[in-house]
C-alpha cells in the first residue's frame, strides 16, 4: 500500500497544547490504508481532497472577508446543501423562521471568526439561539462546518460526528487506544482546544506517512472514513435515514462531508425545502463541489 503521496515541503507544526489524546497508531494506519484503497474505483483520494478544497472555496466566497451580512437566502441553501445534518433540517426551519434571523446568527458567528479564541464562545451562542431539543442538533453541526470550511487552516472540523462528549461517540472513540474502545471512558470535551490538539495529532500521523500538504482536507477524509467504517460496521444511529446500505466503500464518507449534494446534471440538491421540493443549486460554478462522485 502506497502511503507516501507526497514529498516533503514544510515541516508539520507541533500540535497546540490542550488535553492529552491517546490515539491508537494501528487504527489509524489500517484506516489510512483503506481510505487509499477504497478511493481508488473512484478516482483516488486527490479528487475528494479536491473535492473539499472546492467545497470551501464555496464557503469562503458567500461568506468571507464580511460577505455573510449579503448573503441570499438561495445563496445559503447552495451551502447547506453540502452539509449533510442541516439539509435534512434546515428547509423546514426555514419555512417557518426568517432568513433574516438565520443570517444574523450566522453574521454574529463569524464576528471576530480570526480570533480562535472565542470560538468555543460564539458557536456556543450560536447553538443557544435555536431550542435545545433533539430537532435542532444539526445547528451544532451547521456552525462547525461553516467555521471550519471558512477558514480551514484556522478551525478543525468540529461536528458531532468527529466528537460528541454528551453522548461519548464519534471519531475520536473510534481512534482512541483501548483494548476495548466500548467501553472506555474518554474523558474530553468537545471544545476547541480538544478538536486542536486532535487535528495535530491528525496532521501528526499524515505527515509521518507522506502527507505534508492540504493537511485540513486530508484529516477531514480520513476521520470521516474512519467514521463511515463505524456505520459500515455497526449500523450507527448517526443520520441513519440518511445512510442507506451500499456497496460503494466511499458512499458513506462521500455523505459524511456533503460531497453527495448535488445531481450535476440536473442541478438538484439533496436539500429538500418546506413543501419537500428539492432545492436546486443556483450557482453553477459550485457543482464542481461534487467532483468526488
């Protein structure tokens, strides 16, 4: 198994400091390992890390550098296409609540998005505004990806699925160094400084097996393979009307990341709106999001 995709060109900085992580090396290796095979039948695993890099090029201009304050309400649906727990969701929220109040939620997350600082603050306020109920645990996951995906090298991934401490799942337990990872007992917030280190840690492993550049997308492909093995393998719970069975070893991984929304030919996303229409993608230049298919 080809493990070394590229040759060096910077050195990997050193994780920030913050809770200590036990991650188990083979659990990583094996993932890395069929994470490169499994991408192979559909054009190897450049083209979902291209795939990502689009995805947040999207982000970046609908809602960088200030632009969050004019976004359309078609131009947010095109991004919440792409992110899979707020487009089974969010069409419904949205035929009931104001755009508008939806937009300045988003506006007062990114305020002040280059200082890491608050983040942990203003995701928390962000998820706060909406009912706390089980109906509304895609907000969580729709501000992760809108900070991650913003400023990628800045915020890791930081949805439900990667570490959800209320609950005790997601990847980092499917990584974690126990003889018995059921029942371990991980004691690790779900904040900033955990998703942090762990990307560091993450950057760590790539790096050590060839891995020196577009680190960001390469860690957000291999933890959302490592967590499709666990709906693979254990039939998780996790958006499970949205996870059907298939014999394509990237289906799930592909759904994981959103590099599933769009039909490119019709242009219809798997975002379904209030009267159960499918929301069609109004950008063109986005479909390239979906390369990965």
């Amino acid at each position: 198994m080809m493990l070394g995709l590229f040759r060096r060109d910077r050195k990997t900085p050193p994780p920030p400091a913050g809770p200590v992580l036990d991650l188990s090396g083979p659990r990583l290796r094996r993932a890395f390992e069929n994470l490169v095979a499994s991408a192979e039948q559909t054009g190897g695993v450049e083209r979902y890390v291209g795939a990502l890099a689009l995805k947040a090029s999207l982000f970046q201009e609908v809602l960088g550098k200030g632009r969050v304050a004019d976004m359309s309400e078609g131009e947010f649906l095109d991004l919440a296409s792409f992110i899979t727990p707020a487009r089974r969701r969010v069409g419904a929220w949205l035929g009931e609540n104001s755009f508008v109040l939806l937009r300045r939620r988003l506006v007062a997350l990114l305020d002040g998005w280059s200082d890491v600082s608050t983040a942990d603050e203003r995701l928390a306020a962000f998820v706060a505004a909406f009912p706390d109920d089980r109906g509304h645990r895609w907000v969580r996951d729709l501000a992760a990806e809108v900070l991650h995906f913003v400023a990628p090298e800045r915020y890791p991934l930081m949805t439900r699925w990667m570490w959800d401490a209320r609950v005790g799942t997601g990847v980092l337990r499917e990584i974690w160094f126990a003889d018995d990872v059921d029942a371990a007992h991980i004691v690790a917030r779900d904040d900033f400084r955990t998703f942090s280190v762990l990307a560091g840690e993450l950057a760590e492993f790539l790096a050590e097996n060839g891995v020196f550049r577009d680190l960001p997308f390469y860690t957000d492909l291999l933890c959302a393979h490592v967590y499709a093995g666990y709906i693979n393998d254990r039939g998780g719970q996790y958006l499970r009307s949205d996870f059907a069975s298939q014999g394509d070893p990237m289906a799930h991984t592909r759904r994981l990341l959103g590099l599933d929304a769009v039909d490119t030919e019709s242009g219809r996303t798997r975002l379904k709106l209030i009267d159960g229409t499918a929301h069609v993608l109004g950008a063109p230049r986005a479909l390239t999001a979906t390369g990965a298919h």
